[in-house]
C-alpha cells in the first residue's frame, strides 16, 4: 500500500520501519528532518519535503507526533511553521490515521476538518512501547466509519497484534486510550505507595511484589473486579464495603507510623466513606468504584 508517515519519534520511527519492513511503500516526514533521513537510508523509503508531500499519492497518511498542539500543527497547518500541512496534501477520499495520544476534543476536530475536505478520518491510537511497536505488537485502538476501518486493518495488522474496533466516532478511540493510561499512571502511584509501606516495615519492594504476582495481580483477579464495576454487579458482596474501608485505614494507620504520606490511600479513605455515606456498606467493595456521578453519551 502507499503510505505517509509523519512524526518518527520513538514510536513513529519503529512504527514506520516495521510498515517497511512487512513491503509498504512509505513516504516519511519529519520536523527534524536528520531521523527521516536515517530512515530513508536504511529503509530505501522516501523522505517528503511538508506533512502535505508525505500525504500526496498516498492511500493512507498515519500520523505519530507528540501531543494536540503538534497533530494541530501537522495536520491543520495551525503551528508557526512553514511546512504545508497534511490536509492541503492528502487526496480526497484517502485517509488520515491518527495514531497519537490526543485529546477527544482535538480528534473531534480533525475529523470535522477532513469531512470538510472530503477526506477519511479514523483514530487509532495505540497502546505498547517502542520495543513492541518495531515486534508488530501493539494494541490498536480504532475507531471511524467501519468501511474505512476495513480499508485500515492490513496496517493495523503489521503494527498491531490486536485492533479493538470502537465505533464509528473517532473521538471515541481517544477517550478509551486515555481512560487506559489513567489505569496504568494510577497503578503506578500505587505500586509506590505500597512499596513504601513495605518497606518502612523492613520488607522488600521485590517481596511485596512476589506476594502481589500470586494474588492481586493475577490476571483473573482483576478482571473479575473489572468485569464487576463495568458491570455494576456488587451483589452479593464477596468482600463487604465496611471491611474495604477498614483496611484502607489500616494501611493509612501503618503507614503514619512509618512516616509515610499515602496520598491515593487518603483520597481512597475518601471515596469508601462516601460510598458508606451512600448506604453501600453491605455490598462488595468494587461498589466504590460506581459512586461518582457522571453523564453518558448517547
Ligand atoms: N513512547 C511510548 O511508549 C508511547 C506509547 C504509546 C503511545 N505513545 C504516544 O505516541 C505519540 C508519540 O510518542 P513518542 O514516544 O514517539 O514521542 P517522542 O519520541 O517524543 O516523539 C515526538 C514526535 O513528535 C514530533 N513533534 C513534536 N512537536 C512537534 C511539532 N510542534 N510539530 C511537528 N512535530 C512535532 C517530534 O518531532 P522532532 O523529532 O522534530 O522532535 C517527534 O517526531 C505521543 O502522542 C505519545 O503519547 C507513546
């Protein structure tokens, strides 16, 4: 397939080589124009003078660059500097795959921007590092208008082992992307609370950790407390509310007499007594997770 792949960052780049690899034709673009060209030389590929050059010709333009401001930029032509951006290059009918960490709002915007133009616009963006995104393994998450994501899946096959279709709206690709580095970034602060804790008992990170990998962190673990709270099946209580909350202060408790601030175990603390609060005492302490109010979209 002809392809465009703009912003060869640490993901960009392993993405692009690994669409090389499996025969794509790749025309690459990007800011520091020094890693298209380490690139092109390794791969044959060709490097495009403007994100519009790496779209022109090309069946589908895939874009990995840092953050809003820089797929705005690319994309929209909306930064301060010169090159053409993506839009004004990309043929109507073909399409944009923006495989970035962005916003909803932003993903939005896009695609309003290349319906404007005729073009095609999905989100897929990706979960994994670049040691998987240059194996083909990463996780795709791909939504846009289903015919354009059949177009889509032989890419999504080279650089992903699993692509989860969700839905026609773009936007909604990005809200489940960041929805699941929410998940990651909180068990990160996690794992450093609980550490801590251990070890201001003199007992190893590495030990508390082998005990978790036989328990808690057992994959069927957590997909049991994750198919529940999707679910909002808190009945009847493997483990009661009341006795969440209890441990949650035993955890704060021994952690204070060790000295040690537990700011998530404080905003937990938090969260159980309002589930109390709420009368969810009996039911299973997963029924914390569903106390905040929020609106669904239709
Ligand atoms: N790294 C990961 O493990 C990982 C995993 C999943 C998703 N992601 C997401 O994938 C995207 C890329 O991440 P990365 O790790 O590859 O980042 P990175 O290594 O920091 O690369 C950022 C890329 O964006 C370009 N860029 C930044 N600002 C720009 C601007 N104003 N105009 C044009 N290009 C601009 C950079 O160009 P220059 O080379 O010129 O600086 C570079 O190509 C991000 O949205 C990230 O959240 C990352």
């Amino acid at each position: 397939m002809d392809l465009g792949f703009i912003g060869l960052g640490n993901m960009g780049y392993a993405m692009a080589q690994t669409l090389l690899r499996a025969g794509h034709s790749v025309a690459l673009w990007n800011r520091t124009r020094a890693r298209a060209e380490t690139l092109a030389a390794s791969s044959g590929a060709r490097v495009a003078e403007s994100p519009a050059g790496a779209a022109r010709g090309a069946e589908v333009v895939l874009t990995s660059v840092a953050d809003d401001a820089a797929t705005a930029a690319v994309v929209l032509g909306t930064g301060d500097g010169e090159a053409e951006p993506l839009i004004r290059g990309l043929a109507p009918g073909a399409v944009h795959v923006s495989l970035s960490t962005i916003s909803p709002a932003v993903s939005k915007r896009l695609d309003e921007a290349h319906k404007a133009a005729g073009q095609e616009y999905v989100a897929a963006p990706v979960i994994g590092r670049p040691d998987a995104a240059d194996r083909g393994e990463l996780v795709v998450l791909a939504a846009g208008p289903a015919p354009t994501l059949d177009r889509c899946a032989p890419v999504f096959g080279v650089i992903g082992s699993r692509t989860h279709r969700l839905g026609g709206s773009p936007e909604r690709a990005n809200a489940v992307k960041v929805a699941a580095n929410f998940v990651m970034a909180a068990m990160l602060e996690v794992f450093g609370e609980a550490y801590a804790l251990a070890e201001g008992y003199g007992v190893d990170a590495a030990a508390l950790l082998g005990v978790l990998e036989d328990s808690m962190l057992r994959p069927e673990v957590l997909d049991a407390y994750g198919k529940r709270i999707a679910k909002s099946d808190f009945k009847p209580a493997g483990f009661r509310l009341k006795l969440g909350l209890k441990d949650v202060d035993l955890a704060l408790g021994a952690g204070e007499s060790a000295a040690l601030q537990m700011p998530f175990a404080s905003v937990l603390r938090d969260r159980f007594l309002v589930a109390i609060a709420r009368g969810l005492e009996d039911q299973d302490w997963s029924a914390m997770a569903r106390t905040l109010p929020h609106r669904r979209a239709a």
